[in-house]
C-alpha cells in the first residue's frame, strides 16, 4: 500500500499520467516498515503504478536511513 500527495497535480487530457508539484509519498512495506519520500516535482503514471520524482529528492526510511538525491524513480 502508498499513497501520493502533492500541492499540485495536473493531468492532460485522457492519458492517465499526472504532474505533480511538491509530492509526497509513503509506501508500507510488507515487514510492517515505511518508507517517505518528497521532491520538488514528480511525475505519477496511474497505468503503470510508476513515480518518477525530480528535483531535492529525500527518502526516509523509518529506521533512521536518509537519502538525498536529484531523483529517482
């Protein structure tokens, strides 16, 4: 399970991919552990369940791992 915000997100037309600014995201994974991300911009694509985020990427792993990166995907 996750789940996507952003201040932002626009999507065009029928293609299901939307942009986003300032997403956030927060995954569970199956040991029960959670993973948060953010970035500057980000770009989800419904179809293919894929999240490319851009720009000050931060991920936070709930036992204290933290990583910093222009982006990731």
């Amino acid at each position: 399970p996750y789940t996507v915000t952003a201040q932002e997100g626009v999507q065009l037309g029928a293609e299901e991919v939307l942009d986003l600014d300032q997403p956030t995201a927060v995954i569970l994974l199956s040991d029960g552990a959670w993973v948060y991300l953010r970035a500057d911009r980000g770009r989800y694509d419904r179809a293919a369940r894929r999240l490319d985020l851009r720009g000050a990427v931060t991920i936070y792993h709930d036992n204290g791992t933290m990583l910093r990166t222009d982006q990731a995907e």
